[in-house]
C-alpha cells in the first residue's frame, strides 16, 4: 500500500460518517410529526353559547351535543350543531346540520353533508325551509354559501338549483347559482 495513512484515514471518516447518519435515523423516527399532535386541547358536552349585540340582545345561538377544539389549527368540531341567527323584528332563522368546524375566531362554520336552515312565520313574514349540504356560514355577517343542491320551500311555492348565496339578516336575500327552478302559487 502506498498511503497507509490516507486510507486508513478515510476509512476512519467514512465509519464516523455513517455512525452520525444512523445515529440521526433514529432521532427522527423517535420525534413526532406535528401532524400526530392533532388533539383536543379542551371540550364540552351539551354545549349551548348565545352572542349578544351592544343592546344585550342576541345575535346568534349555537347548540351542540358535543364541542372539541383543537390549539395547533385554531378549529373547533361540533357534533349535532343548531345554529340560531337572530335579525331584529324577524323570527330567527335555524341552521340544523350532523357536523360542524368552527375556524379562527369562530366566524367561519363548514358544515359538511345535509343542512336544514327554517325559519317560522312571523311579523307579516313567510315560513321558508331550505334543504342543501355543505354549507358555509358567516354569523357574524348573516352570510350563507354552498356549491351544492339547493331546495327552498315556502307554503305552497318552491325553488330548486344548485349553487346559494345568501344574507340571513335584514334585508334577506337569497341568490340561487345555476339550474334554477321554481313554482309560485297566486293567491
């Protein structure tokens, strides 16, 4: 051999090479991932919150049978929720749905799979039931959206398409996207 020294110092370089590569195999495997570390940080049962306005009257009111959020991405998950939005002179409308996420401050709700929003005849207003899924609400705004299948029904008329946006405060309106139909009876 012709430089003894060389490779053996190589030799010496490579192992100490490949013991730090193993050595830090097994540090990662020992951390977890922070996706692992999806947990709830605090939760309730039978959970029921009411919003009021600066007059101390409520805004909205959300019941659920079940409430888990979790810190690492600021949700919170419902199960079984009922929502109530509250517009002065106007009964309230109802939001019923299986599930429901809470993102941020809890002014953006998806509620994925079917969703059930009615509200009752009241002060010289129609009764209106509205039958979609995965919906997106806005309390604080009244704001209502979904891509999906739509179906409104009052009395005797109804409205079917696909698509919705919609304000369920004072002044309420409700836009249907696309492939709409309808039936109005006169009286």
């Amino acid at each position: 051999m012709k430089y003894p020294l060389l490779t053996s110092l190589l030799l010496i370089v490579a192992l100490a090479g490949f013991g730090w590569w193993l050595s830090n195999i097994g540090e990662q495997e020992s951390r977890p991932e922070q996706a692992e570390l999806h947990y709830p940080d605090y939760y309730a049962s039978d959970l029921v919150s009411v919003r009021y306005d600066q007059d101390g009257l409520p805004q909205h009111r959300l019941k659920s049978a079940a409430m888990r959020h979790f810190a690492d991405d600021d949700t919170t998950e419902l199960e079984h929720p009922i929502f109530w939005q509250y517009a002065a002179g106007a009964a309230p409308w109802r939001v019923t749905a299986t599930s429901a996420t809470l993102y941020g401050d809890n002014n953006k709700i998806f509620m994925p799979g079917e969703v059930q929003i009615d509200r009752a005849a009241g002060n010289g207003k129609r009764p209106y039931q509205i039958t979609t899924s995965d919906l997106w609400a806005h309390p604080d705004s009244g704001y209502v959206s979904t891509k999906q299948r739509v179906q409104i029904t009052s009395q005797g008329d109804w409205l079917r398409g696909v698509g919705l946006q919609g304000q369920l405060l004072e002044p309420v309106k409700i836009k249907l996207l696309s492939e709409v139909r309808g039936y109005h009876e006169i009286d």
